[in-house]
C-alpha cells in the first residue's frame, strides 16, 4: 500500500473511470430514488417534487406495515428453519474426513451457481397440485389403500386430495430456505472448522454427553458464525422478490413485491422509492450490526 | 492425535448425522435434478417417466423467440464482461494498491451493489433511466449490468493481487522500464489469472441476472431468464426444462472453469 499522493497519475487513471460509472449508474440512481421519495405522485402517476414523509408514513399505515410485518416473519421463519437445517450440515462437514470436506462444500454450493430464477422455478414442479410431491403422496395412499385392502377397511383411506402446496405463504419459506441455505452454512461452516477441538474433547472427557457438549461449547464458541451467517439469510430473505413472485400467492406478497407493484401496476414511483429506502435502511442497520459483531469477536469472518 | 475410529469427534461417522446430511442433500438436489431429468422426458404431462427423448431440446432450439431472446443475453453478457473486467480490474488494482482519504467510506460505496436488495437496485435503475429520458432496451440492461459487476470484478482481482510482491514491480523500475512496461511486463501477466476468472464470473452474473434486466428491459429486449420467466408463469412443460437445463450448463461449465483457473493460478504463491 503505497499513498495515492506518491502516483497520483496513476491513482486517478486507476480509480476515476470505475468510480465514475458507478457514481452515474448507481449513487446517482440511489439519490434520484432518495428525493423521489419525499415526492407527491400526480394523478396520472407522474411525480411531482416536494418535500414530505407522507410516502413513509403510508408504508406504516396499517394495510402496508402487514406486509412489511409478513416480510419480516417470513424472514425470521426462513432463517429458524434455514438454521435448523444448515447447522448441523455445516457440523457434518466440518468433522467429515479432509477428503470429503471439499466435495461436500462443492455439494452445498452447486445449486447456488444455477439460476435463480430455474431453482424457484424447479420448485414449481415439486410441490403443485400434479407435482411430483403430491404425485408421491398419491402412490403412497394408493399402496396405503390396497394394503388396508386386505383387512377389508380400504374405505378407511377415503379418496386422495391432492395437497395445495403452491401459491402461499409454506412455498415462499420452503423457496427461500432453499435458495439461501449455503449463505448460512458457509460462515457457520468456517467456524466450526476453525474453531479448537480439544473443548470438544475435554468437555467429553470430563463427562458432559454429546448433546451437553453441542449446546455449552459448541454452539457457543460457534456463535459469531451462526449470528453471521442467520443474519445473512435474514437480510437476503427480508429483501427477496422472485421467490414470492413465483411461489407466493395473495397471502404471500413481501416487501419486495409491493416495491415492484408501485413501479409497475400502481405507478406510485414515490411511496415506492420511500419503501424502497426503508428495505435499505434496515439492510444497513442488519450488516452493520454483523460487521460489528464480527469485529469485536477479532478475526475476519 | 490419532484418527481412529473410536474418535468421539468423529460426528460425521454418527448415523443421525448422516441422516440429516443425507436429507439435506435430497433437499438441495432433488428438485434441480428432477427438473433436468424430465427435460428429457417423453411425455408432455412431465410427472411420470415415459421415455428418452431429445423432442423438447429441438423445440427449444426451434423457438425463435427464444433464440432471440438468448441472442440478446449473448450480446447484453458480452459487452458487459467486457466493460466491467475492464473497470472492475482498475478498481481492484487502485483499491489493492493505495491509500487515501476516505477510503473506507468510498470502499463500502464501491461495493455496494453487492450487499444492496436486487430489487431497490432494479426499480432505482428504473426511476433514474425514466428522469435521464432513456428508452428502456438493450442499452439500459447493459448499462446496469455493468455496474453491478464492476465491484465484483473488483474483489476478484483484488483477492489476487493480495499475492503479488510488489519488489518485483520496484526491481523493475529500478531496471529502467517505465510505469507502463512495469505493468505490462510485470503486473498484467500475473493479474491475468484473476482477469480471466473476473471475466467469467461478470459474464455468469449478467447471463442470469433476473431481477434487474426484469426491470430494466424494455419491449424488444427480452433475454433469455425473462423469456423462461414468461413461459414459467405460462405453465409447467418440458420445453422449459429443456431451456432451462441448457442455462444450467452453461453457467456451471462457466463458474466451473472459473474456479479452475483461480486455483490454478493461486497455487504456486501461497498456499
């Protein structure tokens, strides 16, 4: 690292150009989205500027702050369910033998790498009404029904409902606790692989069990990565728009989408510009309390 | 410490675990694979196994809005890679390289389009094209794209340079070659490693973005996820499946050698 005084030729040749485009194509929209946010929006939808909160005192009126509310629930759910899955996926490989350990993060992050847009999609297939789950479940209540046939009480089984498990609010957290999985384990991985053994090993030698072990040193010691990589999942979920869009259904709409109604369908660009900026505002409170939760523990995350 | 099998630690050993991994894994594949697999599927009904048949890739080659809208992906990818490798390179070398005021504000403004939502990204592009009076279309996808890339260019070369020994830079000044020679013969040749993974990376990125082209396209600009999108919307066929395994591929094939050639080039350096 050398001071930018030392080459400022080549400091400014390096750094304007890049800084330059993304100041235009991304502050500068930012900024435009900022103030459209304090607009009035006209009755043809066109925005008119001025300066009031009444856009972000909409968004808590009651109709809007349940959607935000189901956002954050839906969030808190995907992150719980997200955890209770990647836990112990990250325990498992970070104590797999050191040949398996790379092929099974390569497992995990595999599906990360397709498409967002295709794994929602891929979704779509397992859990509609003539998916391949409910198609499972159809094979099996028929199997069930000829079984009991042979007692004679096939009627106990009665007709096969297929489920409804598209189209609401289960298909958006079973989507997104699919789509961000690996943003969890991955950080929670990283610690408990780096974290030193023999507490394990003395907290088995002086008698506590497994489970003891997993929840007074373990888990503890394991909390930086497991806050981080919660808090990842939670943001990334809290923020998502595909997810509804696809699996969701009226029950199922989230921040994001009421975001993408008010710039489609509503034309309402300045109440959504200002929901828009209350989704970042709370993004940048979330990774900065992660930020600082991770400096404080010292050591980079 | 001997790793033997009575190693109390050996938690991956234990049969509960491997359960759960077990089904976490038929979780995480079941429904790609399944989709991939009745691409193939000889049955228009797409739920139980009817036979091999390529009937559905022929139908996607054969759609021609789909290959337009793959066209457009192509071009919109291309001219991105390009830009962003270019732009995300001097950032990361400007970033890897000096001190100045400011930096740590200006570092989390660079890599902001990182950590931000897709979709405030996507309707702020929206709002700022709509006030600079700029059709959407082609143009203003790319554009975004672009600026999406650039810090994740940017961290990849960065990552790479944290490598590089910067006497090698001063020896050769000292030998008599001018800043540009120094970086020409010096530093370009072993930034390119990280050029070429930035590259593919940036090119996978703007090929599967979704969100933002969403937002940012306009009539006549359809790319290849937004064309997936509308037919997905539309119904569940095997055409889909065939289009979208064939965007799967792609981008493993892409990341895959990516990450190969990353490895690769960290390898001799440092561990």
């Amino acid at each position: 690292m050398e001071s930018w005084r030392n080459n400022r030729l080549v400091f400014a040749v390096l750094a304007l150009p890049p800084t330059a485009w993304l100041v235009i194509f991304f502050t500068v929209p930012l900024i435009i989205m900022w103030v459209y946010s304090f607009a009035e929006r006209g009755p043809q939808g066109q925005i008119e500027l001025a300066i009031n909160f009444a856009n972000y005192a909409r968004a808590i009126e009651w109709i809007h702050l349940g959607i935000i509310w189901k956002s954050i629930w839906i969030a808190a759910v995907t992150t719980l369910i997200t955890f209770l899955i990647g836990f112990p996926l990250a325990m498992g490989i970070a104590f797999a033998p050191a040949r398996w350990k790379n092929v099974l993060l390569l497992l995990v992050i595999l599906p990360f790498w397709t498409n967002l847009l295709i794994r929602t999609y891929a979704w779509i297939a397992v859990l509609r009404t003539r998916g391949f789950l409910n198609f499972g479940l159809e094979w099996a209540h028929e199997k069930l029904t000829i079984l009991f046939g042979f007692f004679g009480t096939a009627q106990v089984m009665g007709e096969f409902q297929p489920l409804e498990l598209l189209y609401n609010q289960k298909a958006v957290v079973i989507g997104l606790v699919y789509v961000y999985l690996p943003f969890l384990v991955l950080p929670i991985y990283a610690t408990i692989e780096k974290l030193d053994k023999s507490y394990l090993e003395a907290s088995l030698d002086l008698g506590a069990g497994h489970w003891r072990t997993l929840f007074s040193v373990t888990m503890p010691l394991a909390l930086p990565g497991i806050i981080s990589g919660c808090l990842l999942a939670f943001i990334l979920s809290m923020g998502t728009f595909l997810t509804p869009a696809l699996l969701g259904g009226t029950d199922s709409e989230m921040i994001g989408n009421l975001i993408a109604r008010q710039f489609s369908s509503s034309r309402d660009w300045p109440f959504g510009s200002a929901l828009s900026f209350l989704l970042l505002y709370l993004t940048f409170i979330i990774l900065w309390v992660r930020a600082s939760l991770a400096g404080r523990k010292a050591g980079p995350l | 410490m001997a790793k033997d099998r009575a190693n109390p630690l050996d938690y991956s050993r234990k049969t509960w675990m491997r359960l759960c991994m077990g089904f976490t894994f038929v979780f995480l594949y079941f429904p790609i694979v399944s989709l991939i697999a009745f691409s193939f599927n000889d049955s228009k009904r797409n739920i139980t196994w009817q036979g091999f048949t390529l009937r559905y890739y022929e139908q996607a080659f054969n759609n021609s809005q789909l290959h337009e809208a793959f066209l457009n992906s192509l071009i919109i990818a291309g001219i991105s890679t390009t830009v962003s490798t270019i732009l995300g390179a001097m950032l990361g070398l400007a970033l890897y390289r000096f001190r100045f005021p400011a930096q740590g504000p200006y570092e989390g403004l660079v890599h902001l389009p990182i950590v931000i939502p897709e979709i405030c990204m996507a309707v702020a592009m929206v709002a700022f094209f709509a006030t600079v009076n700029m059709p959407l279309g082609l143009t203003t996808i790319t554009v975004s794209h672009i600026a999406f890339s650039i810090p994740f260019v940017a961290v990849v070369i960065r990552a790479r340079m944290a490598g590089f020994d910067r006497s090698l830079e001063e020896a050769s000044r000292d030998l008599g070659a001018s800043q540009w020679q120094t970086f020409w013969n010096v530093t370009y040749p072993y930034m390119k490693p990280g050029l070429v993974a930035g590259a593919l990376l940036a090119f996978t990125l703007s090929l599967d973005d979704f969100v933002i082209t969403f937002f940012t396209s306009g009539p006549g600009s359809t790319t290849f996820p937004i064309k997936i999108y509308s037919m997905v919307r539309f119904s569940v066929t095997p055409e889909v499946n065939a289009a979208s395994t064939v965007l799967i591929v792609i981008t493993l094939a892409l990341t895959v050698a990516a990450l190969i050639i990353q490895s690769r080039s960290q390898g001799p350096t440092h561990a």
